[in-house]
C-alpha cells in the first residue's frame, strides 16, 4: 500500500494477482499536514495480513471492506504483528503538524503502534467511515477526504492548544525528507539553530525517532520508490547513496526483513489504478 510518496506496507505472502494502488496529493492548504492520499485494492479482493515497513509518517488506514479505520505510527522497524490485515480502501499520510492537528497528540505517542481511529476521535470516526466507503470512486473519495480534513485539520491549526508541534522539529523534519542523500544531521542542526544533542532530544520528544532514524528512513523509502517503479538494484543503491551493493543489502535486510530480490517481488505487485 502506498501512502504517497511512501510506501505503507505490502502483503506477507505473495499474491497471484497485483494489488491494485491510486495516489493522489491533497488540497494545497493541507500539504503541511498531509502528505498524500492513496487507495488500494487487493487483487484478490479478500482481506490480506500485511507487513508494516518502517516509515517517518503517521498513516490513517480506512478499510472500507471491514468497515474499519486505524492509525500506524511513525516506524524504524518492519512488523507483521498487531492489526495489519485490510483489503480495499484509503490511507492518509500525516506530517507531524497533521497528527497534532487532526489528532491531537504528538507524533511520537504513536511510534510504532497501531491505534483504532475511534480511540482517538471518538464516534466521529464512524462518520468518516461510513462517508467514505458511499463515495462511489477513488476521486469522489479522494474529493470527500480534502474537504473533511480541510475543516477539520485547519480550524485546528487556527485555534492552536498544547498539542501544536515544535515548530523547529517540524522544519527539520521536512528538510530530512527533502535533502539530498548524505545530509549530516550535524549540518542540519547548524541549519535550525540548535546543537546536534539538543536536536536529537526534541526529535525524540516529538516524533519518536532519532533525526538519524529519520533520515535512514528517507533513503530507504527512495530506495524502495525507485524499486517500485522498475528501477535495477544497482542503480538504485548508487542513486540513494549507499555505500555499495553490500551496504544496500544490509539496509534492506534490517528495514523490511527481506533481501532485495525479496522486497522487489513484492514492490512490483503494485499496479497503478485508475481514478
């Protein structure tokens, strides 16, 4: 499942039929907050467990076969454990100025969990669902998200509160998706102001993970980008700046638990669909 430009999860087991996957970017006025939305349908068209890859978003998680909704954290770790099994739906991709908006928390009290969207908004939730899986396509839904989260996330963000994220960590974190491969998280401190130490402690505060964790993350999920899209794994590794083919193996290994030939199996299971 894709949450663009990231990629969410794909099923544990390989499947006969692809799934299929529709990106699409939110409303301008909510790109701080979201960073994209994509719907997905197994090609199956049953419900299928899937395997969690590590990633530096808050994923919203719609199944709208179930009907259920989910959040996933912010990961540096892959997982097939906790609720993972969906067959057709949306998934929202949330910054960290998003998850404080629309949730109202901070990022990192969902690293790496997995959260029913009910515990955190309460019955509203359900009306989300429910909209959701009447809209008749993927734009009609796509349409339906911007304007809910437009209400939502943005009367939010005016009336501020104590979940408002640190402004500093929120700008360093989008330079971390951003930068070009072999970016210094000691450069990057220098650029926001703040020593390395302090940097990595407001990370931790706010979205969980290191500015180093972040930063593996991005290129792993360029790597995987580019993999998905038919790219060698050659050229790959060298183009996300990797030391070497060993190097990329081994990332690859401890970041999805599978050897690259593994991963590129699966990656190229995912067919674009139409809106």
């Amino acid at each position: 499942m894709r949450t663009l430009p990231q990629i969410h999860s794909i099923p544990v087991r390989p499947q006969p039929l692809p799934c299929e996957t529709v990106a699409r970017l939110p409303d301008v006025r909510l790109r701080r907050y979201v960073l994209g939305y994509a719907g997905f349908r197994a090609g199956a068209r049953s419900a299928l467990p899937h395997r969690l890859l590590p990633l530096n978003l808050a994923t919203l998680v719609i199944d709208l076969a179930a009907p259920y909704a989910l959040v996933t954290g912010a990961r540096s770790t892959p997982t097939v454990a906790g609720p993972s099994t969906w067959a057709y739906g949306v998934s929202v991709g949330l910054t960290p100025e998003g998850v404080a908006a629309l949730l109202g928390v901070p990022m990192r009290e969902l690293a790496g969990t997995a959260v029913p969207l009910p515990d955190l908004l309460g019955r509203p939730a359900t009306g989300l669902v429910e909209r959701l899986a009447a809209a008749p396509d993927w734009s009609a839904r796509f349409a339906l998200l911007d304007e809910i989260l437009t209400g939502e996330i943005l009367d939010s963000a005016t009336a501020g509160g104590a979940s408002q994220p640190d402004t500093m960590v929120s700008s360093a974190w989008w330079q971390l998706q951003r930068a070009p491969a072999g970016l210094r998280i000691g450069a990057l401190a220098d650029r926001v102001g703040f020593s390395r130490r302090c940097l990595e402690l407001r990370f931790r505060r706010q979205i969980g993970l290191t500015p180093g964790t972040v930063a593996r993350i991005v290129r792993f999920q360029r790597a995987i980008g580019l993999l998905a899209s038919g790219a060698a794994l050659a050229g790959t590794a060298t183009d996300t700046g990797y030391a070497d083919q060993p190097h990329f193996t081994r990332e690859v290994r401890a970041l999805s638990g599978l050897t690259p030939t593994q991963l590129c199996a699966f990656l190229q299971d995912l067919v674009p669909g139409r809106q």
